[in-house]
C-alpha cells in the first residue's frame, strides 16, 4: 500500500451533459483546485495589506499585494494574529476591522484561516493588571464571546490556548494570565477557556498548542482530557532555529502523540536558511541580533529539510495540518526563516514546497469517458475542476463516492 494511500480517494463518475445524455467517448481535463489537506503559513502580510488599502498607500499595497500573490500560490490555510496585547491594545479599542477583512479577503480566495491565539501570557494585555484576578478571567472569557462569535463563519479554528506547559511557571514578567493560571491551575483555566469557545462555536476546530514537546506536554493533554476538554486537534510548534529536528526526532514527537488518537497540527514550523543559533540559548526569544543573513549553502540546506519534513508529516495519517510560521525572511528574531526573501524574491524552499504540493501531491490529468459517459478518477482529496471542450464541473473528493455529475 502507498505511503499516500490514505490521502486520495477514488469517484466512480458518470459524466452527462445538461440535458441527461451521457458524455460518451470523451477527453476529460481534470485539474487539482484544492486540498483537504492544510498547506498553511501565517498569513499576518494580509491584515497589513487591508491597513494599506485603507490608507491609500500604493506602494505598500503593490508590494504587499505581490506577497500574498505568491503566498495563495503555495498555501490554502493562513494562521491571522489575535495576540491580545496588540489586537487590544486600550480596553475596547480592538484590531477587529482590517483582521475581518483579512480573513475575508483570504476566504474569497479559498484559503481557511486560523486565529492565534485567544489566550497566551505573552503578549498579553497590559490593561488587564488594573484588575483582579476574578476579573481578569472574566475578561479573558469575554474576549473569547465577543471574537468567536464575532468570526465565527469566516474564522473557525483557533489556538484556544497557547503554551500552557510553561503558564503558571512563566517569570520573564508579571502578567494576568500567569496570575490567574497560578491560582486556578493549567487544568481548570484551559477547560473554562475551551468551554466557552465550544459554547460561542460548537463547530470550530479548537486546539490546544505548545512548543513543548516533552512528556509534560503528553502528561497535561492526558489530564486536559481526562476533565472532558473540548480538544479538536493537538498543535505542536516546531521552531528549529537552532538545526533540524531530523527524521528521527520527528518520527518519535509523532509517535508519542499520536496515542490520544486526536487529528495534529503542526502550527508553527521555523526551518532557517542561514547560521544556526547557537545550542547554549534556551529561551529562543534570548538571541537578539540586529542581522541575520540568509546564505546560498543555508538555502539550499533549509529546502532539502522542508522537502524531507513535509513529506513525513504528510505521510503520516493523523496529521492534518502544517504551517510555516514565517512566509518571509526577518520577521521573528530577524531569522532568515521564510519562502521569500524580504524584496519577495523566491527562495529555493518555495519551488521545492511548491514542487510537492501542486505537482507531487496533486492530480492533475486527462482520462478518458466510456461509452456510457463513464471515468474513474482516483485524486488526492480535494476538489478539482472538470473540463471537456466547453463543458465544466466542480468535484468535491474527500471519500471513495459513486456521482453522476452533470458538466455544463
């Protein structure tokens, strides 16, 4: 059995023209329109550009405008920023109008989108100190009610919370989402935060997501579950500015999770393309530095691991997502971490991912029509567009189905 058998499905169609006859004999075009699959990096450039169509600011807009080009290109699925020091940043003055219409902008375009996060200690709110600790969660469970519902049919999946391992043990600096974690636990703050965003969108996708893979990490999810924890998909960050994971570590962090038998997202990926940050640095955020150039060897080195690490994950059943954090180079530390370069030139990471998505990955073909109008087509998951001469149709594939399809 292929490796990939898992990821396609096979349609018994018979094809018939708008009045019934069948399309007998006939060439059948049949090209990939999208995966189920989620092919996903932030997409944080698209909130940016709705602030520059506002503004009236051609020349952001013409650049910003050309990324997003060659991000729908690559990518059907975009992580959107809900960090909440930054979307609300004075009390009731929200970030709310140009990340809607981003997320619009990306839905009209057939990419889904995630928002990130809804509760995290950092980045948080500084205006949530003024108050009490019984406050702060009321506030934190009313920001959830006023974002989910206000999103709700244009953003359905979210990271619920973020980095829980380390929560109520966090001493960078104070904040209000550490305290109120120390005082009720990880288990009871995570439960009431996914309670109330199940209750805002009984359908969302809602998952949990953390850097830490280590068997705290297991050992919470087991609790988390144990306390009846709406979780929809397990996230797991893999920033690896400091080397590649390998196939090996990779294989075990899928292993080890997959015993809960939940879907996993890998939501934050960081495979850099130039010097390696050095192995003493434990808190990643610690390495500060004014450049961090993108070399030829580094590039050459950081799509060969894309490549290697996109095929495991994708081999792997219980995965259903995977998102590059960063689609261009100095965002997140300055790494040399995107599929573009900061003048969005191409890197050789995005033809090498490109490659395995829109042709490795994707079924695109012509076949051939019985005497009955009859094909089978076996595709990778998704929906794809069906042509002959000037007849067309749009085919949903994400289970073995028998159709008949009417071209038009």
């Amino acid at each position: 059995m292929s490796k990939l058998s898992h990821r396609k499905a096979t349609a018994n169609l018979t094809l018939v023209r708008a009045d019934g006859t069948p399309l007998a004999n006939s060439p059948v075009t049949v090209r990939q329109a999208s995966h189920q699959f989620l092919f996903g990096c932030g997409a944080f450039d698209s909130v940016a550009l709705m602030q520059a169509q506002k503004k009236g600011d051609e020349k952001a807009i013409a650049f910003l405008s050309e990324r997003m080009e060659k991000w729908l290109k690559l990518f059907n699925y975009g992580t959107l920023p809900f960090y909440w020091g930054r979307y609300e940043p004075t009390e009731g003055q929200t970030m709310e109008a140009p990340t809607m219409a981003a997320a619009k902008w990306m839905k009209e375009r057939g990419a889904t989108t995630k928002g990130h996060p809804l509760c995290w200690h950092t980045a948080c709110a500084d205006w949530l100190m003024n108050y009490s600790n019984k406050e702060i969660l009321e506030k934190q469970l009313k920001r959830i009610d006023r974002d989910v519902t206000a999103f709700k049919g244009t953003i359905d999946m979210w990271d619920v919370i973020n980095e829980v391992v380390i929560m109520p043990n966090f001493d960078k600096y104070d904040n209000a989402i550490t305290r109120i974690c120390q005082e009720m636990g990880r288990i009871k703050l995570v439960k009431a935060v996914f309670d109330e965003a199940k209750a805002m969108n009984p359908n969302a996708t809602l998952l949990i997501n953390d850097f830490n893979t280590s068997a705290s990490y297991e050992i919470l999810i087991d609790g988390l579950l144990e306390a009846g924890v709406p979780i929809s998909a397990i996230g797991i960050q893999s920033h690896q500015h400091q080397g590649y994971w390998g196939a090996e570590k990779l294989r075990d962090v899928l292993n080890r999770f997959s015993r809960f038998g939940l879907p996993i997202h890998f939501t934050e990926n960081t495979l850099i393309s130039g010097d390696i940050m050095p192995a003493h640095i434990v808190d990643l955020n610690d390495f500060q530095v004014d450049s961090w150039p993108s070399t030829p060897e580094g590039e050459a080195r950081q799509a060969a691991e894309i490549s290697e690490m996109y095929t495991i994950l994708f081999e792997h059943p219980l995965v259903q997502a995977i998102t590059t954090w960063d689609f261009t180079d100095d965002c997140w530390l300055h790494a040399p971490s995107g599929f573009l370069h900061v003048d969005n030139t191409e890197k050789p990471s995005y033809h090498a991912l490109h490659k395995l998505i829109h042709e490795d990955w994707s079924t695109n073909e012509t076949l051939q029509t019985d005497e009955n109008g009859h094909l089978v087509l076996e595709g990778f998951k998704g929906s794809f567009d069906l042509t002959s001469g000037n007849l067309f149709a749009k085919l949903e594939l994400v289970n073995d189905k028998t159709e008949t399809l009417t071209l038009l």
